[in-house]
C-alpha cells in the first residue's frame, strides 16, 4: 500500500478504485446519433490504461431531445446498451473502474460543438428531427441573447423526465458501468431547475428553494430504484454559479441527496450565465478546491474536487488538506493520458509503473530498476555514467 493518499485504494459501496484518481466527464462531441465510436473507445481506454483508478464517461443523454450537441452520447434506449457494454468492458481490462455521467442539456440543448461556434446551432437538412430537438427548461426562458427560448415542461413531462433518468441509470447498469454521476452544474437542465433565474414555475418544481430541489432529489430517488446498492452514485453541482445559487445552498441540497444514496458530490462552479465561474476572483490553480473543501465539511459528505488540478503534489496536498476524497484531472489528462502514472512516478510513488497494463508498464518498470527514467533530473548523471561506462569498455 502506498503511503501517498492520491495512489492508495479507496472503496465507496462495493466499489473499490486503485487510487484516487479520476477522469471527469469529458465530451467528445463524437457519437453518431447518440451512439459511442471507435473514439470513444479509443479515449476511455488511454485514459484507463494510463492508470487513473475511474474513468467517467462524458454526459450522456437521457432523452434525444437533451442532447447537447449532434455528437452527444445517448442512453435512452436499451439498444445503447450494447455498444456501451464494449467501453466498460475495454476500461475494466485496464485495470480502471468504469463511470458515466447522466444528463441533459435543457435549454442549452441543440446547440453547435465548441470549435464550431459558441451558441445554438442553425437549422441543418441533415439533421432530420430537428423539431423534436426544441430545447426544453423548467420556463421559457433563454440562457442568453443569442440562445433560442426553450419550451417550458408541462408537469407531466416533468415526471416523465425523473423517470427518464431512472431509466438511463438502470441501461448504464446493465451496460457494466460501476459509477453513476449525475450532471446538475453547468447550467443544464438540472442546474436550470435548482436556480432562481431560469426557473419561474409556480408548481411544485418552482418558487421555494425546496421545490426548485424537488426535480433533482426526484432523480435521486428514480435512480437508486434502479441503481444497485452495491454501486456509487455521484451528483455534480455548481457549488457556486455566481447567479444566486452557491455554497449554503449546495451544502443544504447535499444532505438531502445523501440521504437518498448519493456517495459523492463532484464540486463544480458556473454554467448558467456565460460569466466565467470564478467566484469573483481570477481563475488559478485548484480554483474550485474551496468549494469542496466547504460542501465536505459543511455536508458531511464526500466529495471530489476538480478543476486545474494539474500537479501530482498539488493533487496530494488537497487530500492531505482533507479538501476532497477524490481529485479529477480534466485538461491536464487530455494533454498527458499517462497522467497518473506520470505524477506516481514524480511524487516517488512505490512501483510507479505497477498501476499501468504490463503491455508498456513492465518495460518501465525495467528500465527503471536500471536506474533510467526515475527522475527527470538523474538524464546528466545518467548521461555521464553511461560515458564512463563506455570509456571503461574502450
Ligand atoms: C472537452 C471537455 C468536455 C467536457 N465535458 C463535460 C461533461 O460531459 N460533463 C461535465 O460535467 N463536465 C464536462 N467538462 C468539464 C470537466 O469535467 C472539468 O470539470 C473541467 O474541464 C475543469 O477541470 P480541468 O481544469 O481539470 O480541465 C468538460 C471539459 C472539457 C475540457
């Protein structure tokens, strides 16, 4: 057992990861008509085979009309479970636990990939439902100037949705996945109930902070009928959203979903304007650990913090500092997908290379034992030794 807490195992439930590693959701933008690609494949399993003990896969959409963009992943039909099935089976064979966010985009919904504009997307022939896409919110109410006014829910469909995310949750499980996250940050559809600003309904799902509660506890509970006791389940809350919503909300929302079987609160910020989520200040590295740091402490729950978490130390010292249970390595990941094992090595983790398939893992450990590549600083010593050992043989 290593004596760094980011590299020692950590159970919740029946589950235990290898570390506290973790590959937040990240979209690809990649899936054909909600259905995983050869890419997805590919993504989750470098991430997984670089050694992070949980790969969560990107949000992933309850209903059609959720998807955020042409390329968002789906789930809600049982035949997405099949093709699902192949990613977790790919990550558990690399030694990593497999995880998937639930969402839904709401009024953010139908909208362009980032690298192809910021905003909605405009009418396209090859999009064939283009009308049941309408983007769908708690009020008709748009995120922004440039964005389409979404239809309000009628209260049924409200219902319809909780149950809809029941449904994704029981697909994922039988698809393999050992983590469930649920997306409510960002200013998705979720988020769009918990807040003042997007949310103007008059029954039960609108007005009082309890009611603008309701349709994510709903899917709390939908979810864990679904959701064996054994797994973990997640939410992902914008902590602070810097439009009314912040840390004592957050904190009095997650004793609630704690007490309906939620394990883990992912501690985001922003999402529903297009402010930077900052909180007022400039963004910095580890910019969002107060705010786990406050809904662990605050909720009594465990949490996991994420968001320019780049070094291995500082991903240490932020469990150290007891200010999450768990630490996502978003960008930081798609820049080095050897992430984990990388900062093992750096932090001098014992057997560094032992958390990584043996396909590359035992090559370095090799080469390691000869003293190469344990350090970045041992190159000129090594490069030295290597001369007089070559001048010895001449
Ligand atoms: C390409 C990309 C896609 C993302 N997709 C999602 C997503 O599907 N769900 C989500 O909750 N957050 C998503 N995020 C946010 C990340 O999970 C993470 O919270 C954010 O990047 C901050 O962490 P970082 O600084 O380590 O990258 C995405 C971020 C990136 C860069």
């Amino acid at each position: 057992m290593s004596s760094l807490m980011l590299f020692s195992p950590f159970s919740i439930r029946g589950v235990t990861l290898k570390n506290r590693v973790v590959v937040p959701p990240m979209h690809q933008y990649s899936a054909v008509k909600g259905f995983p690609t050869d890419w997805h494949l590919m993504n989750a399993g470098k991430f997984a085979a670089g050694g992070a003990g949980l790969v969560v896969v990107e949000s992933t959409k309850v209903e059609r009309r959720g998807c955020g963009t042409v390329g968002d992943l789906g789930i809600w039909d049982d035949a997405f479970i099949e093709p699902l099935k192949r990613l977790v089976k790919f990550i558990h064979e690399q030694g990593a636990v497999a995880g998937i966010q639930l969402g839904h985009s709401g009024r953010k919904a139908r909208a362009n990939r980032p690298w192809e504009g910021d905003g909605p997307l405009q009418r396209r022939p090859n999009v064939e439902d283009w009308d049941a896409w309408t983007p769908v919110a708690p009020s008709a109410i748009a995120h922004s100037e440039k964005w389409h006014v979404p239809r309000a829910l009628e209260r049924h469909e409200v219902k319809d949705l909780v149950q809809a995310w029941g449904r994704g949750a029981r697909r994922a499980h039988e698809a393999g996945f050992e983590v469930l996250e649920l997306h409510g940050a960002h200013g998705y559809l979720v988020h769009e109930f918990l807040s003042e600003r997007s949310n103007q309904r008059t029954d039960e799902y609108g007005g009082s902070e309890a009611n603008r509660m309701r349709f994510l506890i709903e899917i709390a509970e939908a979810v864990r009928t679904h959701w064996p006791e054994r797994k973990p389940l997640f939410v992902r809350l914008s902590v602070e959203d810097n439009a009314g919503w912040g840390p004592e909300q957050s904190v009095r929302l997650a004793k609630i979903l704690k007490t309906k079987g939620v394990d883990v609160i992912d501690c985001s910020s922003g999402g529903i304007t297009d402010q930077a989520p900052i909180l007022g200040r400039e963004i910095k590295y580890s910019y969002q650990v107060p705010l786990s740091e406050y809904v662990r402490r605050h909720a009594d729950i465990m949490t996991m913090a994420v968001g320019l978490i780049i070094h291995g130390d500082q991903a240490e010292d932020i469990l150290r500092e007891s200010q999450a249970d768990l630490i996502a390595v978003g960008r930081e990941i798609l820049n080095n997908p050897n992430w984990p094992m990388d900062a093992a090595l750096k932090l001098g983790a014992e057997g560094p290379f032992r958390n990584v398939p043996p396909q590359f893992g035992w090559w370095l450990g090799t080469r390691a034992r000869r003293g190469f590549g344990t350090q970045p600083s041992t190159y000129q010593v090594g490069l030295q030794v290597g001369l007089e050992e070559t001048r010895k043989v001449l």
